[in-house]
C-alpha cells in the first residue's frame, strides 16, 4: 500500500474566546492516500476551513504535526515551507479569488511564472488545463467576464497549474447553483481522477460527497467516518 501523501498527527487547535479558549481540534488524526478523493462533511463552525488550513501549511496547529509526503513540516523554515505549498499543494476556495485585471489564462501562467517556468511553457500548460476543464475557449476573458461556474473552473486550473500532489479545496461549489455545481465538481473529479492528486474536499452537499471514495465528518475535535 503506498505512503499517505498527507497525514496529521495528534492536531490541537484552539482559539481564544473572551476569557476562555474555543478548542476546534483536539488530539485529530487524519490521512490521504495519493488517488484519494475525500469529502469532509460537518456543520458550519465545526473546524471544515481550520482543518485544511492546517493541511495546506496555512496556518500550524497548537501541536501535532502535519506530514506531507513523509516530510514533517512543523519545524521546518518558512520558506520550506512556501516551497512545499506552492509545489505539491493547491488550493480552490468557495470564491475564486482570481486576480481580476487579468486574463483567466494568466492566472493560470502567474503561479507557474514564480515557480520559474517560462512564460511559453506556463501559457501552453494555462491552455491544456482550461481545455480540460473545458473553458478554453474563456482564455482571454478576465473573471469578471465569466460566469460563476467558468470562475470555479478556471480557480480550479490555477490550483493545479504546478502539478501539486495535494488538492484542498473549501466548498468548491458552495457558491453555484446545483446543476452548476454539478458541472463544475464533474469537472473537478475527471481532473482528480486522471491526474492521480490526492484531494480533500469540504462540502455540504451530500450527494457530492457520496461520489468521493470517503466521507470524514468532524466530532469531539477528532476526524471521524461519516455515517451519515
Ligand atoms: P467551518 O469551516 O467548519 O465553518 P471554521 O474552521 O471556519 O469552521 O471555524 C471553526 C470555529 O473556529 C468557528 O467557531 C470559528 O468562529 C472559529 N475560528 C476560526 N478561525 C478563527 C480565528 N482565526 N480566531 C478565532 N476563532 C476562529
């Protein structure tokens, strides 16, 4: 069996709430094998957004440790850490948050450019994708130019653009209306399948989450099986 791509060990989180601290996580495991499409599952407020931000090395946890590709990350510099974001993590959020004064192929080049690829190599790749995810022919379009559902597929090309090994993604669809995202996460699963990226997914859609290989929900601070 191979090596989880991600794994979190014994994760405390918690936050100051007036006097007190508000724990979100407590003693959490949790582990991603590469291939693995997992939904997470949970109310609104129950640690969805904290638990990938502390996967995608946004933000570290109290204590624990998260271990991406069998390299434990808490010690680690920053800027070994940006690296490891930027190179083997991809991020899409329930906005697009796409740079609005340029084109949705060049916010598909911008990651790959900093990263030192050069701008013909980042442009064919920026045009495989939106190909893929079919939107190719919105290239030159900013996103204000694009539908909601053109948003997220593009936001999706721009998570995946350096080939990262680890797809996070916070509602990807929670902004769309339901045959919308429906379209979109068929997208977003043909790409997860074909590439062979390990993906997390927080969603409240059910019947999205059931096409995942997993559910987890959050209970007690802990990562646990969804039941339904
Ligand atoms: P979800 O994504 O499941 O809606 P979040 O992870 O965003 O949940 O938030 C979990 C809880 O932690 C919420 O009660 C939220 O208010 C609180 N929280 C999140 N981030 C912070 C923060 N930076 N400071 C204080 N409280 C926070």
């Amino acid at each position: 069996m191979a090596a989880p791509i991600l794994e979190l060990k014994g994760i405390e989180r918690s936050y100051r709430e007036g006097e007190g601290r508000l724990t979100i996580l407590k003693d959490a495991a949790f582990s991603l094998n590469p291939g693995e499409m997992v939904a997470l599952v949970a109310p609104s407020g129950a640690g969805k957004s904290t638990l990938l931000h502390l996967a995608g090395l946004l933000e570290a946890p109290d204590s624990g440790e998260v271990i991406v590709g069998g390299q434990a990350c808490g010690q680690l510099s920053d800027d070994a850490r940006t690296a490891i974001r930027r190179n083997e993590i991809g991020f899409v959020y329930q906005f697009h948050h796409l740079l609005p004064e340029f084109s949705a192929e060049e916010n598909i080049m911008i990651p790959q450019m900093i990263t030192g690829m050069a701008p013909a190599e980042a442009k064919a790749r920026a045009g495989q994708l939106l190909d893929y995810l079919r939107v190719g022919h919105r290239a030159s379009h900013r996103p204000a130019e694009l539908s909601g559902g053109e948003q997220q597929r593009v936001a999706i090309a721009r998570a995946v653009a350096n080939a990262p090994r680890i797809l996070l993604a916070d509602e990807p669809t929670g902004n769309l209306d339901p045959k919308t995202a429906g379209y979109v996460f068929d997208a977003l699963e043909a790409l997860v399948r074909q590439s062979g990226l390990a993906a997390l997914i927080a969603t409240h859609n059910h019947e999205l989450a059931a096409r995942m290989d997993r559910v987890v929900t959050l209970s007690g601070g802990k990562v646990v099986a969804w039941t339904g």
